[in-house]
C-alpha cells in the first residue's frame, strides 16, 4: 500500500515498478483453498501460512487491505490478474 500511494502522490514510475515487483510476489499467497490469501509468505521460500493466532484463518482485515490494493494496481497497470487474484 505504501509504494502504491507514493506512486499515486508522486506519478514517479519507480514505485509502480516497485509495487508490481512486490505483487507479483505475493500472488501465491492466494493459492489457497478458500482462495483467501495466506496472511504469511516467505518471499524467499514461498512458504504459506496464517498465523497461529488466527488459528489457521485468514484475517479479514488484511483481505480486506489486500483486495483494494491490488484492485487499484491492476487500474493504474490495466492488468486484471491483481484484482481477479
């Protein structure tokens, strides 16, 4: 969210690319069951998981955070694939 709104107040390209990069990335956090995005990713490791306190559920809020990020990465890219992950 923060390099997407940097993007937004700056126009400065670099951050989008940013943005993309890090998305790109979190994409297999969706590869769930529910289709809810995990709340953990090892970006280097692609390990999955949502923490112990949520006792195995996604957190709503992040979700929540999550989806209207990538709905307007995928409006300033006119790639749908963030906001149909």
């Amino acid at each position: 969210g923060g390099l997407l709104s940097a993007y937004d107040l700056s126009k400065d390209e670099s951050f989008l690319a940013l943005s993309i990069d890090l998305a790109d990335r979190l994409l297999p956090a969706f590869e769930s069951k529910t289709g809810l995005p995990y709340g953990t990713l090892g970006l280097r490791t692609g390990k999955r998981f949502n923490p112990t306190w949520t006792h195995g559920a996604s957190s709503i809020s992040e979700v929540g955070t999550v989806q209207l990020e990538f709905r307007y990465l995928s409006h300033v890219t006119k790639d749908p694939k963030y906001r149909l992950a």
